[in-house]
C-alpha cells in the first residue's frame, strides 16, 4: 500500500479487528458517503465501541483513505495475479482495460472517486491518497510492461507514464462519463467489451509496430 506523506502510518492500528473495523467503515461510506458516515454508524456496522474504532483510526479521514487504499490495492492485485504479462500486447490491454473499466463501473468505483473529489477540496490528502493508490499504480505498472514490450519490439513509445494515462482515458470514454452522472444506471459486459476493445485498437494504431 502507499502511503500518505501527510499521514503518518503509525497512525493506524493493525490489531485482530482492523479487517472488522475496514468492512463496517466501506459499507457505511458506500451508503452514506464520507460527509454522511458517523462515526456511531461505523462503529455499530462494525461491531466494536467507538473507544475501539478510534483506537484503530484516530481521524475519519484516515479510515477513509484506508478504505480506498485497500480497493485499489485489491484492483492492483487482482491486474498483477491474473494477468500474463509475457504475452502480446493486445491481450495484455484487453485484460488489464476490463479489469480497470469494471472496477471504475463497480458502485463501489463510483463512490470512492465520487466521495474523493467531493472531499478533496477541503482535505487534500484524501485525493492524494486516491491518486497514489489508484491511478498512480496503474500508471506505474503499465509502465513496466510498456518498457518489457517495447525491448520485445512489440510497441514503440517514447513516454511510458503518458501512454498508461492515454490508454486509461481510452478506457473511461463514453460508459464511465455517464453512470458517473446518473445518466444510466449499469453497464453490461458487452458494452465494457464495446469500450475496451475500440480502446484497445486505438492504442495499438498510435504505438503498436
């Protein structure tokens, strides 16, 4: 996990009850948001006192960003575990855009980086936070696997941080803009596969060889 230059990790307790504690605060801040979420309704979703829940984390700043740390970290994972990083570039993009644009469509996706920007004004580490442990290690790792490509003569690109973020915005068009607004409700599988692969093709047209 990343961690916050602004927030100090012996901030948070890792004791027996820190995955309690984390699964209470996610469904409570999923239902409530971070200005909606008390700190009485974590506690109780959680089943531990508020002395035991501010034992853990002391701020509900700092369990909030905890909780879309360990999100991305699980999407960061889940790219890295499953995804052959040896084998072509289109199979690998596919892959990894899938896995990214259903995290981004999952309603837990949604709230995390809608509760980020609506906070981040008025507490910047909570966007840091979802920067560091989001975008920036998706970018980190794409990068990665472009300079293993590009040494294999599979893709041609100068700036490999610019490519990761060109190919995550590919992958954000049209289906994540409007379930982000409320304009649909779900997005099936097709239509993730409809983006992804137009992503993909476009990728592949400006850095492919």
């Amino acid at each position: 996990m990343t961690a916050l230059t602004s927030i100090p990790q012996d901030a948070i307790h890792r004791g027996r009850k820190y995955s309690q504690v984390l699964e209470g605060a996610r469904a409570v801040f999923m239902k409530d948001g971070f200005e909606g979420a008390s700190v009485d309704d974590i506690a109780r979703a959680a089943e531990v006192s508020k002395a035991t829940l501010y034992k853990y984390f002391p701020d509900k700043r700092i369990l909030f960003i905890e909780v879309a740390q360990v999100e991305c970290e699980h999407l960061a994972r889940s790219v890295l575990e499953n995804i052959d990083l040896s084998a072509p570039p289109r199979e690998v993009l596919m892959q990894t855009g899938r896995h990214f644009l259903n995290f981004l469509t999952s309603k837990i996706g949604l709230q995390i980086y809608r509760i980020c920007v609506a906070e981040s004004q008025r507490f910047p580490e909570i966007g840091q936070g979802f920067f560091e442990s989001g975008p920036a290690v998706m970018r980190a790792e794409m990068a990665v696997y472009f300079d293993r490509a590009c040494a294999r003569g599979e893709l041609e690109i100068d700036d490999y941080a610019l490519a990761a973020d060109q190919f995550g915005e590919l992958c954000k068009v049209d289906l994540w803009m409007r379930l982000l607004l409320g304009v649909i409700k779900d997005v099936s599988s097709a239509e993730i596969d409809r983006v992804v692969d137009s992503a993909v093709e476009t990728f592949l047209a400006r850095y492919g060889t």
